[in-house]
C-alpha cells in the first residue's frame, strides 16, 4: 500500500512581486481566472513547480489573498515541502492553510485478497453496507461489462471520494512519474494498481486539522494542524502524516460492515479494508480525530470520543489509540463513567476484536493514572 498526496493547493497571503529570486522564476499568463486577476508559472531552477494566482477580484477577499497548486509530479518526489518554504520565503509570502488536497492510496487488493470490483459489487447487491449513512451519490465505471472504479460523494461537495483502477488509467495519461514511483515500491508486474482517493476542500479541509503553532519565515500562523516546516518530524508532505490523514477518511468515509439483524450498524462486523495496524498515525492526528468527533464541551460527547479510541484500538492493536483516549479521561475526569460503561462497550467490540491478542486491560489502566500521563 503506498499513500500519496496527488493535488495540493495551498492559501498564501503577502505582496507578491514577479521579480525573480535567487531560485525561483515567474512567467505571468495572459489571462487570470474566476477568482484572480494574475496567474503565473512558477519555475525552480527552470523546472515547473506549480501556478500562484494572485489579486483577487472580489471585494471580499483580502487584497493580498494568492494561492499557489503544486505541479503534481513534485507530490512524488521528495524534498517538496522543503521548497515550498522557500519559495514562501523569497518571494515574500506567508502560509495561512491548505485550500484542497487529494489524499490517496494506491494497492492490489484488500485484506484477504478481496478485490475492489467485487467490493463495489457487494455493495450494490447488498452484501455489505456503508457504515454510517448511504451514499447520497454513487456511480460505477464500466469499461464494457468490466467495473473500472466507482465515485462516491457529489463532485461539487467539500469531500468527494473515488476507486479506480490506476493501472488503466495510466495507459491514457502522461505521468510516467507515478509509473516510476509504482516501480521503485515494488507495485510493477503484479497485477492491477488500484487507487482510493479522497478529495477535499473548503470546511472539510478547516476541520481536518486541530489548530497548532505554524513557524514559517518568523511568521506564526495557524489553521491546520501540520507544521509546515523544513526538518520537522509533522512535515506536511511526510509520509506518515499522509497515511494518517488517509486512515481517518477511510474510517470516516469509506467504511463498511456486514448485514446483521443488530439496529446499531456500528456493532455490526466491520469490513477491513485496507490493514495500517502495523504502523502508527502520528498522535496529533489521532488526537485530531478525536477531537472532530466530541465537537461540544460535554461528557457524553467526550465519553463518544473515548469510546471511538478504544474501539479503534481494538481494532487495529495500535496503542496510540489508547494513549490518546488516556489524554481524554484525564482532562475531562471520565474515569468513572469509563469504568461503568467499558463492560458494555466491550460487548459491543466483540465482533471485531481479536480473542488472541493480549490487550492491555483499560480497567487496570484506569487505576493507574501515571499510565495516563
């Protein structure tokens, strides 16, 4: 399994000038867009980077509002995220957040061997449901009678979600830079290459990340909860941080369980999709989720929040869950509604968690508050 981000687009704000830089060039097209007056090529060493468009047209926006989207072959390489804060520096601007990206994951199969067509099949017969509500729009691809993908969301929507087969699709596309990218991580000569994408945008891309401090250039700015900066182990383009922006979409958008007689869907036997148990998402992510899941300064919210963790853990096996969920009983003094309500919870984790595995026992946990710590 290998995850990528594979569009980038990012709100800077300054005042920019086109003069070149010590690294960087600006060629300005004839035309702007919708939104911008100016759009200019941007050039590290003669190479594309990417576009900034700058000047809005509208009132509303800040007269110094620009955004810049990566050339997309630059998501494949590393060192990106180093030359993104260069060029915020040189050329004067400063990063406020991320506008949209496209986070994917390109793979064989499913867990098991469980191909994605059959997947989209099951789906569309019955034999697995979403967890959580039904797809308000869900469309599948057909290349004669063979499924090639599926899309799911509206297109116009702040997330919109898609499977495809990659392999395919790179026959009619000029990336041969994701063609070299497959074969340096071993996906060549084994079959299909299969890609999940999630897109995402406006509201959705506010709420994905809790706030942390931003240092760019001096500069202190935050509205996503990456530090976009050079060497820093929360790098916005780290592989990691990629994958664990991933897993929480799939867990929240792309889940399914088997049919059961049980009303509550979420008790039901999960469908694993795609395994990350052996790795950890970085802890501000899983505390992000965390906290996108207990919006409201409350116990039974934050009891939910708890309870999401500890499934999660049983789940996948990874203690970060546990260890965050240990952040929440603290803070918010849960550890007498936990202890009452584990026993049930357990219950209902029973579908899911593995008889085998030698869990560290939460009710221990709770008596020991350095283990929280």
């Amino acid at each position: 399994m290998l995850v990528t981000c594979d569009y980038l687009e990012l709100y800077l704000r300054g005042n920019f000038s086109m003069s070149p830089t010590a690294d960087f060039s600006f060629v300005r097209h004839d035309v702007g867009t919708k939104i911008y007056q100016k759009v200019y090529t941007v050039k590290y060493r003669g190479v594309m980077f990417g576009l900034l468009m700058v000047e809005p047209r509208m009132s509303t926006m800040k007269p110094d509002s620009c955004h810049f989207k990566l050339e997309n072959e630059h998501l494949y390489i590393s060192g990106t995220n180093s030359l993104i804060v260069l060029l915020c520096e040189q050329s004067g601007l400063r990063f406020e957040g991320v506008s949209r990206m496209d986070i994917a994951c390109d793979f064989l199969a499913f867990e098991n061997g469980y191909r994605p067509q059959q997947l989209i099949r099951d789906y569309i017969n019955g034999d697995i449901e979403r967890k959580g509500r039904e797809l308000s729009v869900f469309t599948v691809n057909f290349t004669g009678r063979e499924i090639t993908g599926c899309t799911f969301g509206a297109r116009a929507s702040e997330r919109f979600g898609r499977m495809y087969n990659k392999t395919l699709l790179q026959k009619t596309q000029n990336k041969p830079y994701i063609d070299a990218w497959h074969e340096r991580n071993g996906l060549v000569g084994r079959g299909d290459v299969w890609r999940l994408e999630f897109s995402m945008r406006g509201k959705e891309m506010k709420k994905l990340f809790r706030p942390l401090a931003l240092t760019l250039g001096g500069h202190a700015k935050a509205d996503i909860g990456v530090k976009l900066a050079v060497g820093n182990e929360h790098n916005l383009l780290v592989h990691d941080v990629l994958k664990g922006i991933f897993v929480a979409e799939l867990n929240s958008y792309f889940s399914f369980v088997r049919p059961g007689t049980d009303s509550n869907i979420s008790r039901r036997p999960l469908v694993v999709l795609l395994d990350f148990s052996r790795d950890t998402p970085p802890p501000d992510l899983i505390m992000r989720i965390a906290i996108k899941r207990a919006t409201h300064a409350k116990n039974f919210r934050y009891r939910s929040a708890v309870k999401t963790l500890l499934s999660d853990y049983y789940l996948t096996k990874q203690e970060s869950y546990l260890y965050v969920a240990c952040q929440f009983i603290e803070k918010y003094n849960l550890h007498e509604i936990v202890r009452n309500r584990f026993p049930y919870w357990l219950k209902e984790f029973a579908g899911w968690y593995d008889d085998g595995y030698d869990y560290v026992s939460v009710l221990d946990m709770l008596e020991t508050v350095d283990t929280c710590k």
